[in-house]
C-alpha cells in the first residue's frame, strides 16, 4: 500500500502514511498560465492499493479537478485499487433542488468521483449522511467530533455545555456531550434560500455562568456560528468555544465569530489552516481498515 498526498492535504496525507507505517508518492502540481491543474506522479503505483488524501476545501473546483486527475493517473499506471480520502466533501450540501431549476451538484460530484477511478471513499462528518447511499462504490463517513472534544476536554472543557447551531446537527452536540458530559441541546436556523441570510430563534439555555462549546460540521462564512455564539452569550455563558470539522473560514469568518464573543475557534486539519488544531490523521487511519 502507498499514500500519495494531494496538492491540497500534504501535511494530512504525510501523517496518515506514517500512521500506516507506508511510503508516499510524492505529486508534482502546478497551475498552467491559463488556470488549468498540472499533475504528475512521481513514483510507481503498479500493483498496490493507493490511499489518495486530497481534501476539496476552497478552491473547491480546483481541489477536485485534482482528484480526478490523481485516481486517473494512478490507475493508469495500474493502481491495484484508489481509495480516495477526502476528509471534507465539496458541494454535500447541494444535496437537493431548494429551488426550481438548480442543480443537484453533489450527484454531478459523486459521477465523476466515480467516473474518475476511485473505487471506494473516506470522508468526515457529511453534511448529510443520505448523501452516502448516492454512491455506488463503499464509502464511509467518520466524525471528528469526539477527537475535538477530547482535545477540549484535556484543555479543560469537562463539564462544558454542548449545543449545535441548528437541529440537523444535534448529533454533534450529542457526541460532543458524550465526551464533555454538560448536556447538551440544539438551537433552530432557518436560511433564507435566495439570500443566504441565516436566521436563529432565541432559546433560553441553561448555561449561565457555564463554558458552552458549538459543535458545527463546517464553518464557512461564520455567520451561523456567530449568531449561536451570540445566543449563547446572551444567556450568560462564560467561555464559549466555536468547533468545526471543517474550518473553510471564508471572508470575515474569523473576526464575525470572536466578534460575537467566542474565545477560540477550534477546527481540524480536514481543512489546513491556523484554527486547524486537531489532526484527524488517526481517525484516518482507523477508518481505512475496512476499505482497504
Ligand atoms: C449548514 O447547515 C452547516 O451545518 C453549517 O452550519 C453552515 O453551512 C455554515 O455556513 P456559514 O458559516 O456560512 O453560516
């Protein structure tokens, strides 16, 4: 077995190989003038199980043109099998027509995921776990959420109170609560489809005076975990942390969700990048064992 780690997961995709105890195959990229993605292999893939770790993170179209050129390549060079592992999912969540005449994007992915050679998929915490039965090949998808909350827990977060920004993610502060064990709830969010614009009911939660942690599975633009943190701080939390899977942080991000009061945003490397502090390498490797 070998690793070859994207362009967009070097450091994830050296980790998971050490966690493996198997060599890389370093990539050769680069962009052509004109935008388009060179890609070359650079050592032999004949014969063995190939663990591509290419996120598709922003730039997203880039990230999975990428991919598409990786599985190809290797199996052209007569890659035994591709598992692909790509720990955050672009486009999961244009999982459905919210409006008349949009595309279904996350079905054109999974083709030509599929189209492009991979023959099985690793993935963490979906936005929507349906998603999976899409694909005709063996996919899986993980959570990172106990590893962040054992990461907050040894920072000494045990008792904090768990909440999710929206009721779809309640398993996340479920799981979060598993570890932290200060209960848990979930807030209401309802997005305006034309606008984007995010909205949150008021709830009263029981955490005055408490730590308070939100558990999301991707942060994009910041603006449904601001307006949790805000919430959360109005009913008198203490220290409130904003968690994710998936730190994309686009735009103002950073500054919408510490301006809103958290003290600390906290995300993986599914996503490389400064809040990026949990590796998800281990949950990688553990997750492999039965696609390989
Ligand atoms: C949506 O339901 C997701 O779980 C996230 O809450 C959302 O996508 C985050 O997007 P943003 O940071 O732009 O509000």
């Amino acid at each position: 077995m070998i690793v070859i780690p994207g362009p967009s997961s070097p450091g994830l995709g050296e980790k998971v190989a050490e966690g493996l105890g198997v060599e890389v195959v370093p990539v050769e990229h680069r962009l052509f003038p004109d935008g388009e993605s060179y890609i070359r292999l650079k050592g032999s893939v004949r014969g063995e199980e190939v663990v591509i770790v290419q996120t598709t993170s922003p730039p997203q179209d880039r990230h999975l043109i990428q991919l598409f050129l990786l599985a190809r390549t290797a199996k052209d060079y007569g890659a035994e099998k591709v598992v692909a592992v790509v720990p955050y999912l672009a486009y999961a969540r244009q999982d459905k027509r919210f409006l008349e005449g949009e595309a279904l994007s996350i079905d054109v992915v999974i083709r030509l995921i599929e189209a492009s050679g991979v023959d099985a998929l690793l993935t963490l915490d979906i936005h929507s776990p349906d998603v999976l039965e899409r694909f005709t090949i063996p996919v899986k998808s993980l959570s990172a959420i106990p590893l962040i909350a054992e990461h907050l827990k040894a920072k000494g977060f045990e008792g904090a109170f768990s909440l999710s920004p929206d009721k779809g993610a309640i398993e996340l502060a479920k799981m979060g609560d598993a570890v932290l064990g200060g209960g848990y709830d979930a807030l209401e969010k309802a997005r305006d489809r034309h606008t984007g614009e995010v909205r949150t009911r008021e709830k009263r939660l029981p955490v005055e005076g408490r730590d308070v942690i939100i558990f999301d599975d991707m942060i994009s633009t910041g603006g449904t975990m601001a307006l949790a943190v805000g919430l959360a701080k109005k009913c008198g939390a203490r220290r409130v942390v904003a968690a994710c899977t998936h730190p994309l942080l686009v735009g103002r991000a950073v500054e919408r969700i510490l301006e809103a009061g958290a003290d600390e945003i906290v995300g993986t490397d599914s996503v490389p990048g400064p809040h990026s502090v949990v590796s998800v390498a281990p949950l990688i490797v553990e997750g492999l064992s039965d696609l390989l």
